[in-house]
C-alpha cells in the first residue's frame, strides 16, 4: 500500500517558486510529526524541513528564509513551498514521518530541478 503521494515538482529557473504536495494514508497522520526529505545524485538522504502534529516548525540552515513547511490535518495532507529556488536545491523530494526512526516506507518522490 502507498504510504505517501508527492507532487508538484518540475523545471524551474534559479530565483523561481514550487509547492510541493504529499498526501498520506491512514488516519494517524493528524498526531504525528512529519518532515520532507530530499536526495540528490550520488548523496545521502537529508532532512530538510519538520512540522509537528500542532504546527511548529524547523528548517536547516540552508533553505531557512526560503522554505515554508505546512499541514493540513483534515485533508491528510503537507506542503512545501519553496521560493527562490537555487541550483543546488536540485533533488528528490521526499514525505515521511519525523524522527527517520519511525519511517516505514518510502514514496517515490517528486524531482525538482533547478537550472537555466
């Protein structure tokens, strides 16, 4: 069974904006903690944004200013919005559940490239 359904990746430009989407099954998403995750070619597996089951929020330092990660409890669903987008924000991008400890399965992810 598909545990979580990203979307909304693509081409853009450097300086440009994506929101990405991730819908997720079952009915505990609404008490849990999530995070997106990116990995890029030849790299491991980062954690880059974390939202709590009540809302709050952490980013690393490297997309903090430009990143907002976001909930919507009711439609099972997170997002992430990214403006000014750089090249090396190049990557999978990822849902799951926060802490890695507690990730079960993972999604096929939504490619986002950053290029001109």
């Amino acid at each position: 069974q598909v545990q979580y359904v990203e979307s909304g990746g693509g081409l853009v430009q450097p300086g440009g904006s994506l929101r990405l989407s991730c819908v997720a099954s079952g009915s505990i998403f609404k008490i849990v903690s999530m995070g997106w995750y990116r990995q890029a070619p030849g790299k491991q597996r980062e954690l880059v944004a974390v939202i709590s089951s009540g809302g709050s929020t952490n980013y690393i330092d490297s997309v903090k200013g430009r990143f907002t990660i976001s909930r919507d409890n009711a439609k099972n669903t997170m997002y992430l919005q990214m403006n000014m987008l750089k090249p090396e924000d190049t990557a999978v991008y990822y849902c799951n559940r926060h802490p890695s400890v507690v990730v079960r399965y993972w999604g096929q992810g939504t490619q986002v490239t950053v290029s001109s």
